[in-house]
C-alpha cells in the first residue's frame, strides 16, 4: 500500500501549477513515481480564468486547459496526485515529514514522509491599490 506510515515516497511535489506538474512529468518519465500534494482548487492559473498566450508551444489557451493537459500528461507517466493541503513540512529529520490536512476536522492530519520534495508552491499577485489598477486587471 503507498499510502501508511511506514511507506516512504521517493519524490513528492508540493503545488500542481505549471512548475509543479512540469517537475511531475519530469521525474515520473524518470521513474520516480512522484506524488503530487495541492489542494483541490488548483493554482493561480486555474483561478484566475484567463487565456494564456505566453505558455511555450500554445499560442492561447484558457489556463485551467493547460493546466488540466499538464495534469494528464503527468498522469500519463504514472505520476500520482492527493488532492489535500499540507499542513506542516518537517525538514529538520530523515526521511522529510508532511502532514496534511485529511479532513475538515483539524484532529484528523495524515503524516506522509518523502525522500525527496520540490516546493512549487506559486505565488499571489499582490496588488498596488493605486487608482485605475482594477480596470487593468
């Protein structure tokens, strides 16, 4: 079974963006077999619902069907996904520890250990709040 506390992943990848689907697709043709830990939303491509023209090779497209090809083809390669948030990671021991957030139930957190983590988290936009920024957005 993958999943129990004795089992320790080989290569886990927090975030399913681009950088973290990229880095699924890479290391599961690489035969590590990595699991991908997000939340269920998706990223800030998926969110914002906007069409992409700068992503290599697609000359536009909506992001969540970027994503959601990127997902596939990592899928495709026998990369594996948990659609949960990270609560805590535990850098400091051997295997790395993870716990995540298993249920809306803050007493119930799964702990998931890693031989190796790629952080690719993303990040927010961060606004200005000067006048006309809205109407750019």
């Amino acid at each position: 079974q993958r999943y129990g506390s004795s089992f320790v992943e080989r290569l886990v990848i927090l975030g399913a963006g681009p950088a973290g689907l990229s880095a699924a697709l890479y290391g599961a043709r690489a035969g590590l077999c990595p699991l991908v830990v997000s939340p269920p939303m998706g990223g800030q491509l998926m969110a914002k619902g906007v069409d992409v023209e700068n992503f290599p090779g697609i000359a536009r497209a909506h992001g969540s069907s970027i994503v959601q090809f990127m997902r596939g083809q990592a899928l495709s390669f026998s990369a594996e996904f948990r659609d949960l948030a990270v609560v805590s990671v535990d850098l400091q021991v051997r295997p790395f520890a993870m716990r995540l957030n298993t249920s809306s139930d803050e007493g119930m957190q799964e702990v998931l250990h890693t031989e190796s983590l790629i952080i690719a988290t993303g990040a927010d936009s961060r606004w200005l709040g000067v006048k006309g920024e809205k109407q750019l957005r």
